[in-house]
C-alpha cells in the first residue's frame, strides 16, 4: 500500500560542514548560509526557508493572509486527510517572522553599509521615502531657498512645496457646521483594545507613509495623538507645508501652540519654513459650510491637481480587519497615457469655458477680480473672492423703489384715485399668483377625506381674496372685466338658461398686464403698470433664482448628512431623513415654477430687455449643483450649471464689493566576503533604480514631445 513518508525517511542528508578554514562554526550560521531560518541559535531543531518567510511577507502585504492561515494552508498541503496532523509550528514560525521582516528592513534601507551598523538605526530610518517629494540635497537645487517666491514651487521640475496629509480623527469643540465621523466619533473608545484606531500621515500628492508616520490612538481620538504623530515626522523640516485634513478648519486654529506642549526635539522651527497652509480634501470640502475658500484645493495656489483623498485608497491596504476575505481594487486602473491625453483635453474646455465666462465682463472688473484674488491669496483674512455675494435686486428693494415712487406720483397728482396704489395692486396679484401654485400643488394629495377638507377651506378663502382683488383691478385695468365676461361665456358648454360652472379658484385667470392680448398691454393707459409689473418679475427671477440655490444647499447637506450618520440607523431615521429631504426637494420645485412663470411673463413684458442674458430658461438638467452630483466625474471634468454663475447687476449707487582594517587572515576573508555582499546588494539596488528611472522616461517622454519642446531633464531621452 501506498504510504507518505518524510526526505528524512528516505535518506537525505544536506552536509552544511565549516568553511574551509576549519575553524568551527557556529550551527545557526550553518543553517543561515544554506537559506536556512532557524528558529534558535542555541541547538536549532526547527527551520524555515528563506523562500517561504518571503512568500509569507508577500501574502501578508497583498491579499492580507495571516500567520494561522497560512500555517494551516501549509499543513493541508502536507496532509489534507486529517490522519496525520503535523507538529504546531505557530510559535516558532511566529518568531522567525518577525525576525525575518526586521531584518529585511534593514537591509532595504541601506542599514548593513553604514560603518557604525545597526544599533544607530534611528526613528524613521527605515521608511521609504517618496522620491518625487522634495529632499534637500537629493533632488533640490542649493539655491531653492533664495528662489523668487513665484518659482520656488517647480525648481528643475520638482515641487518645492513638500505636501503632508494627516487623515486623521479629532476631539474638540467643533466650531465648524460641517458633522462627519471626525467629529461625532470624537470621543469614541473600544473597551478592551490597547488601541481604538490608528493615525497616519502620508504624502498627500503621491500617498506614501512618511517616515514616523503612523501612530496608535489609545483613548478615543484626540488631538494629542494626531500633533504627536504630525510633528514626529515633521522633524526638522525645512520646507513649505501643506496639510490637509478632514477638518482642518478647526483642527489648525491652535496647533502651533500646542506644538510647544511636545517635547522639544519634536518642536518646529516657525521662523526656518516658508509657509504652513491647511486645507480640506476635495470630497470632504462638500460639506463645509460658507467661509471655507482658504481651505480649498481648488482655490489654493501652487497645488496643481491635487486632491487629498489619497490615504482613502491606502486604508484597504493598512486596516487591519482587511483579512483574506477583502478583495484589493488598484487605486488606478486606466491606461496612463489614456489619462494624460483626457486631461490634456478637459483642461482645454475648462480654459475655453473660462475664457467665454471671463469674455461676458468688463476688462477693469476683471482685472478688479484678479487683483481681489491676488490680495486674498496672499492675506485671507481680506474678503473672499469665492464666496457668493448677497444679490443686489430683490423682491423687498423693488417693493420699497415702487412704494417710494408712488409716493412721489401723489404728490404730482398722476396717481390713480383709489386707496390701493398700482404697485400694491400689482404685488397682491403676485401674491395671489404664488398662492394659487400652493394649492394646486396641495390639490395633488387626496389621500384622506381630511386632506380633501382643507384643500376646499384653502381654495374658498382664496376664491374670497381673488374677487375683492377683483375690484380693484377694475379700477386699474378698466378693460379686464370685458376679458374676464367673454372668456366665462366662451368657456361654458352649459344650454341655456344654465349658468357655467364656476372656475376653481386655483385655476382662475388673473389678468395680469403680462397675461393680457398684446394689443392692451400697449395701450398708454397701461404703460405704468406694464413697467412696474416688469420690475416685479425680474425681482421674482431674483428671488426664485436665489430660493432655488439656498434649497438645493440644503438638499446637499442633508444628502451627505444620511451618508455619514444616519446610514445603517434604521428605518424610523432614514424615512425621517427621507420625508425631509421630500419637503425640501417640493421646495425646489415650486421656486423652479415660480421661475418658469416670472419668465414668461417678462418675455410679454420686455422681450428685448437685457435680462434675458442673465435669466436663462430653466431646464430639468440646470437644477444641479453646487457640488458634483454625479460621484463618477472628477472635479476636472465637472461643468457648473449656469443657475450658480448668473450675474445680477450691482445697485449703481452702491459700491463695488471688495473682491574599520583587520589583522587575521580569517576576519580579512571575512571582511572581503561581507564587502562584496555589500557591494552586490548594492548594484542590485542602483540596477533597480535605474530601470524605473528608463521606465518612467518612457512613459512621459513621447507624451511630453506632442505638447512641444522637451524640458532639459527630457532630452537625454528624445531618442
């Protein structure tokens, strides 16, 4: 019968014997040379191969594969029937893990070639470091530091500004609306764990950990965790920083003062680097509220086209519940010169798009613009160029010109005699207008008898307001009670003697100077009413442009406040959250008909008039905005709608806003042997180097000679 038996079993013996000085050799040294990890140094009973410590290291850094799992992947490979269950090994292989793995670091980062050795290994030594980022005296020019201020962010093709990114969770008193995990976990601690979570700072254009760049958070999240971490890898830096951070709206406002509650060696020097700006990632920026411009990616100079959510991608890889069972997605999967061409190519519409926006404005106020942003970059205390200024024409202003010029009117005797004046007529024919939206939108429920009930009481009380109205149209318009009579009687399909069915009231034709035939509006007895009806529309366009704004804001917070706190709560809190996203979103909608309504009656009232460069007709697809509602589209590729660029012209009387040799034979032999073994990990390494260096160049040169001339650095490699 068939029976499984061991190397040993059958005779295999590997010699390892001494080297040929004879001399003894100690037998873990033995075991080590033959690629052997032992699991002592004092009589080595258990080994393990280098090959399969490697393997191990891979699969735990890849697909997350842990110890236990993959001992018993080992043993099942072994003997998958059960019968014969091998020796535990967990223990030792354990502890050659960790060996391997350390020592393996030492020798990635360069440790066995320094002269002193190990032990002066220090904190951060063994990082890598991102080698696009700027490094003083590796990839910078000695001069960088007296650069003009304009070209000291791309000194020989390399960013100045080093870019740090704490992703990280706080506790304090939060002064900023928004309300994301970062706040509401802010006190969060996990009873029975040494740590509740973990801080890392990376390189936030290129995402690489930073040297003393991760640290554990022991009770809850607080800032003394977060600075401790910041400052740590920090140490010593010279250049510019950028940090980015969730909430760094309020996490900056006192960090250089708690920065000298650390001890000193992490302390920075102020005074030595150019600058420290903060910033809040572009996903994350959303939900901020207003005052928030200096924090933008988008806003900020010298950051290209950063975004700051890059250690999102990197928590699949360092969380550590991301087991075996979690598959990895590549941050990128496209094709890298694909990419290179699309965003040649949206930077080319989003300039021509800039360019047709900027075209629409007087040259001095753009340069008026400019010069505010200019300003506001430098000191952003000044005003915000990017936050939206109060409108200048309104519902209130129009209503208040009117009042005062009917006043004067009296005093001339050209008002009409009756105690409502024309301008009040005509805003209770607006308000009575609005309210008959209200309740044709309310008439649409007619889910209970009760619901039925109110609708009829609302629609009485408004058919009462609309005929006192009446009269006093009558009294304005002297030639609407004939319209009104011959559109009842041409209306009515009743026989005779029956009267016709009287006109629900949210229904009922009011007869406005806009909804008359164009032959009366042209009458000169109308003309007065006629203008200051125009005015009012365009006030109402004003003022439904702005509702529709402020809603769609609204609709925005609210969307992201579901996906952040209120997601996995429950059915009693998502339908709370869904019925006042419902009112919110019936908000929109009547704003987006009082719009449409404003707008075609002043295409009656003043078709040539100016106003329609800035009104637009309002389509489905303009109701968007102000953050991208399509989560596929980068912020490269997405287009405002027009509803957040129009203009309104400024009140003319207002101003302009502000915008060692040996002696012994045996240690010489040693001594070449380890030289050689230095100097081969070394070539190894420089052959590594240099074939990403051959294999970057190939990637941007062809890509770099159909925008133009080739940069200095590139032309090594034109042929």
């Amino acid at each position: 019968r068939f029976v499984r038996r061991s190397l040993c079993d059958l005779g295999l013996v590997i010699q390892l014997g001494h080297r040929e000085d004879r001399n003894i050799t100690d037998q873990y040294v033995q075991l080590l040379r033959e690629g052997w990890f032992p699991a002592t140094t004092s009589r080595p009973a258990t080994v393990f191969t280098f090959d399969l410590l490697a393997t191990f290291q891979e699969l735990n850094f890849q697909a997350k594969t842990n110890l236990h799992d993959y001992l018993k992947t080992l043993e099942r490979l072994t003997d998958n029937s059960g019968t014969k269950v091998p020796p535990p090994r967990y223990r030792q292989f354990s502890h050659c893990m960790r060996l391997h793995r350390y020592i393996t670091m030492l020798k990635r980062s360069g440790r066995g070639h320094d002269p002193s050795g190990i032990d002066t290994t220090g904190n951060g030594d063994l990082a890598v470091e991102c080698p696009a980022c700027p490094h003083p005296g590796k990839n910078l020019p000695s001069d960088w530091k007296t650069a003009p201020a304009s070209d000291r962010y791309v000194p020989q093709d390399h960013p100045a500004e080093h870019s740090t990114l704490p992703m990280l969770t706080v506790t304090q008193e939060n002064r900023c609306s928004a309300e994301h995990n970062a706040i509401v976990k802010a006190h969060l601690h996990k009873q029975g764990y040494v740590a509740s979570g973990v801080v890392a700072v990376l390189c936030a254009r290129h995402a690489l950990v930073r040297p003393n760049g991760a640290g554990d958070m022991q009770k809850g999240e607080r800032y003394a965790n977060t600075d401790f971490v910041l400052f740590s890898t920090l140490k010593g830096s010279s250049l510019g920083l950028l940090l980015s951070y969730d909430i760094a709206c309020q996490w900056s406002r006192n960090l250089l003062k708690r920065m000298h509650e650390l001890p000193e060696e992490l302390q920075l020097d102020v005074d030595a680097i150019p600058g420290i700006r903060y910033s809040i990632p572009k996903k994350h920026y959303r939900v901020h509220g207003p005052n928030h411009s200096q924090y933008s990616l988008n806003y900020q100079e010298h950051v290209g086209r950063t975004y700051g959510e890059g250690i999102e991608s990197q928590w699949s890889h360092l969380n550590p519940i991301a087991l075996s069972t979690r598959e990895m997605s590549p941050g990128a999967r496209s094709d890298f010169l694909r990419a290179l061409r699309d965003a040649r190519e949206m930077r080319t519409v989003q300039q021509r798009n800039f360019e047709q926006y900027s075209s629409a404005f007087k040259p001095d106020l753009v340069a008026q613009w400019e010069k505010m942003i200019e300003t506001w970059n430098q000191d952003p205390s000044k005003p915000d160029p990017y936050e939206e200024t109060t409108i200048s024409i309104s519902m209130k202003c129009t209503k208040l010109q009117l009042a005062m010029e009917e006043e004067k009117e009296y005093t001339e005797g050209t008002l009409p005699a009756h105690e409502v004046t024309p301008g009040i007529f005509l805003q209770l024919g607006l308000d009575l207008e609005e309210q008959q939206r209200a309740l044709l939108y309310r008439a649409r429920d007619q889910s209970t008898i009760s619901t039925i009930a109110e609708v009829q009481e609302k629609r009485t009380a408004l058919l009462r307001r609309i005929e006192l109205w009446q009269v006093v149209q009558d009294v304005h318009m002297a030639m609407v009670p004939l319209l009104r009579n011959s559109e009842a009687s041409t209306g009515s399909s009743s026989g005779a003697g029956v009267p016709p069915a009287r006109v629900k009231a949210e229904y009922m034709k009011l007869w406005l100077p806009s909804s008359l035939p164009p032959q009366y509006r042209q009458l000169p007895t109308l003309a007065a009413l006629v203008r200051k009806e125009a005015r009012l529309r365009l006030a109402q366009l004003s003022d439904s442009l702005e509702d529709i704004r402020r809603y769609l804001r609204v609709l925005t917070g609210i969307t992201e406040f579901k996906r952040l706190n209120v997601s996995g709560a429950g059915q009693r809190m998502s339908g709370r959250i869904r019925s006042l996203y419902s009112r919110f979103q019936d908000k929109v909608t009547r704003a987006t008909e009082r719009y449409c309504a404003a707008r075609t009656a002043l295409e009656a009232l003043d078709p040539q008039g100016d106003w329609s460069a800035r009104f637009k007709p309002l389509l489905k697809e303009d109701i968007r905005g102000p953050v991208r509602d399509d989560t596929n589209a980068s912020e490269g590729r997405h287009q405002t709608s027009w509803i957040w660029l129009s203009t309104t012209p400024a009140d003319p009387q207002q101003p302009s806003p502000p915008l060692t040799e040996s002696t012994k034979p045996e240690e010489f032999i040693d001594s070449m042997r380890l030289s050689l073994g230095l100097q081969g990990y070394a070539e190894k390494q420089a052959a590594v180097l240099d074939t990403l260096r051959l294999r970057f160049a190939s990637m941007w040169v062809p890509y770099l000679k159909g925008m133009g001339p080739l940069p200095a650095w590139a032309k090594a490699y034109g042929d």
